[in-house]
C-alpha cells in the first residue's frame, strides 16, 4: 500500500512536459489578450487547472475507484469533476478578462463556454488517464514476468535443496528415539526441527499457504533460538490470534525474526539483551512489528548469506504484494525496529 501524496509523484520529466505545453499554449493564443501579462496569467490558470484534474484522476480516482471496480461511482465522480472544475476555471477567467462585468454563466456564451473549456477538458483529462491505464498495465506485465522469473528460480533452489528429504527425516526419527526420554529438552527441540524441516519441505508448494502455518513455524523457530541463547536474553512475543481464511506468501515474515537474533545486542549481565515480536489482525490487514536491542555502531540486516537477504525481502514484497504493503525500518535509541503492515487475500 505505498501510495504516496501527488506531488511526490511529480518527477522532472512531468515538469519539464508542462512547461513546454504552457509555452506552446501561450505561444500560438498570446496574441488573442490585451496583454502578453493577461496572456501569461490566463495560460497558466489553464495549465494549472488542467494538471490539478489529470493528477487527481490519475493518482487518485483510478487507484481508489478505477482499480477497486467501482466503475460507476467512478464515472459519476469523473463526470462532477471535471465539470465544476472547468465551470471554476471559466468564472476565473471571466474576472480577469472581464473585470467590470457581473459574472453570469448561464448567458448567450453558454454555449460557447461548454464547446471552449468543458469538452476539452474531458478529452485532455480522458487522454492523461489513458496514458496513466496504458502505463500501468505495462508495469503489471513486467511484474508479472520478473515475478514468473522469480518463482522459477525460488522453485529451482528449492528442487536444489530436497536432499533425499525421506532419508533425512528417518535419520531424524532415529536420533529422537535414541535420546533418553527423560531429556525432554533435547526430544522437544529435535521434534520443533522435524516440524520445522517439514514445512519447507512438503506444505511449501510454491503459492500461499494459511497465515496460522506461518506462525506456526516462527514459534518453532523462537523456540529454538531460546534453547541456545543466554539467560539475560528475554524474547517477548505477543501474537493475536489471525483471521479466518487469511493466506501469505511462506516464509516472508521469517526473515525478519531471524534478523532480530543474528543482530542481537551481547550485553552482559547487567542488561538485557531483549527481542520484541508483535503480530496483530483486523480483518484482511495485518500488522508486525519485530524489534531487537542492538549496540553502537553495529549494523543489522538480514544474512546475505544464509537465509533471505533484506532486498531479497522487500522484492518480494514489491513483486506479491503491490501497494498492500508498507515496510519501516529504522535504528532508534538502541533498537533496531523493523515495522510491516500488510494487505492479506482471503483465498489462494
């Protein structure tokens, strides 16, 4: 969801567009005013008034309205739109031509008026969302392809990493049953690893699975890590309970976690070192929050090497998740904070 305001979107090329159509607008009507100063100001109350309606449809009525299939109320909006904002431009106008004159809309130019700035409108702000439609759909395609692209080559390191996975799980089974049964520290954490290993083995197919497994699989995780992590470490996790029928990309949120523990803070005892892991749901959004002490000077991130990588991550996020999510990530007061709000679909 990382829809930022108009004018951010406003880049060079945009700028450099209107200044030429201000210059040609100005250059073959000048000679229509009392004055170039006239000429000048009336030209620029058009262009203004013409990039304010193409930015707001743009920017705001197709991604709110257009996109969401609500093609009627779009219709209905666009329609208002453009018309007080020419009606608006027009009464403008007639103040700086006309001066000395009651302002009437309804006159003998009416007709005129509507031909000169109404209809226009619609086909100038009709032709921007076009080429705003055409642009879009072009980026949508090439996500698609570098997200094909990207499933290949996740699909093919996975196929990569299946070592005889029967044979690793029977091993696995072997050295449970030769643990004594009263260390059931040991069993316990053999039993998290099994269960761990076969998640990313077998569950994960290659598109969405139910949020509830994904959670699943980081208390396993944190589990773990306890087991190997001194006492002055604290790891406090507050997890709701998620909606119903709410599936993620898997291991999406892993990464962070492990994050939190490969840059955590090795305070002595006289502080502690703590990780802070907060999962919250109202209904298809959900919010996750992950924070770990850490100390001057040291950089977090996630491993290069093992593991995802941080721009791996936000790839993938940019790839599945376009304008549903928004990722903070910040280093604060001794804390390294890593915030993600993310828009979940309610089927696969």
């Amino acid at each position: 969801m990382e829809v930022g305001p108009v004018l951010y979107r406003l880049k060079i090329h945009h700028i450099i567009g209107w200044l030429l159509l201000y210059g040609g607008w100005y250059f073959f009507r000048y000679q229509d005013f009392p004055s170039r100063n006239v000429a000048m100001l009336v030209t620029l109350i058009k262009v203004v008034d013409l990039a304010f309606m193409v930015y707001i449809v743009n920017y705001l009525m197709i991604p709110k309205l257009l996109y969401k299939k609500k093609y009627l109320l779009f219709g209905v909006l666009f329609f208002c739109f453009v018309c007080l904002s020419s009606l608006f431009k027009i009464y403008l106008l007639e103040h700086i031509l006309y001066p000395w004159s009651n302002f009437s809309l309804f006159n003998e130019k009416f007709k005129e008026r509507v031909y000169d700035n109404v209809i226009p409108h619609f086909l100038l702000v009709s032709t921007g969302a076009a080429f705003k439609l055409l642009t879009d759909y072009a980026k949508a395609q090439r996500r698609l392809g570098e997200m094909a692209k990207e499933k290949a080559e996740a699909e093919l390191g996975f196929l990569k990493s299946q070592i005889n996975p029967h044979f690793l799980f029977n091993s696995l089974n072997s050295v449970y049953f030769l643990i004594d049964k009263n260390n059931s520290d040991a069993r316990d954490a053999l039993h998290k690893f099994s269960e761990m290993l076969r998640y990313q083995l077998y569950e994960i197919k290659g598109h969405k699975i139910p949020i509830e497994k994904e959670i699943g699989f980081i208390n396993d995780y944190i589990y773990l890590q306890r087991l190997r992590r001194e006492d002055n470490c604290q790891v406090k996790l507050n997890i709701d309970q998620p909606g119903a029928n709410l599936f993620i990309e898997p291991l999406l949120l892993v990464p962070f976690v492990e994050n939190s523990f490969k840059h955590l803070s090795h305070y002595g005892q006289g502080r502690v070192n703590e990780i802070s892991i907060k999962l919250s749901c109202q209904e298809s959004m959900i919010s996750f929050n992950v924070s770990n002490t850490t100390e001057p000077g040291s950089v977090s991130e996630l491993n290069p090497n093992g593991g995802i990588g941080l721009s791996n991550v936000k790839r993938r996020l940019e790839l599945m998740y376009p304008q549903k999510h928004i990722l903070e990530i910040e280093k604060k007061d001794g804390w390294f904070i890593v915030d993600l709000k993310l828009e979940l679909n309610h089927s696969l």
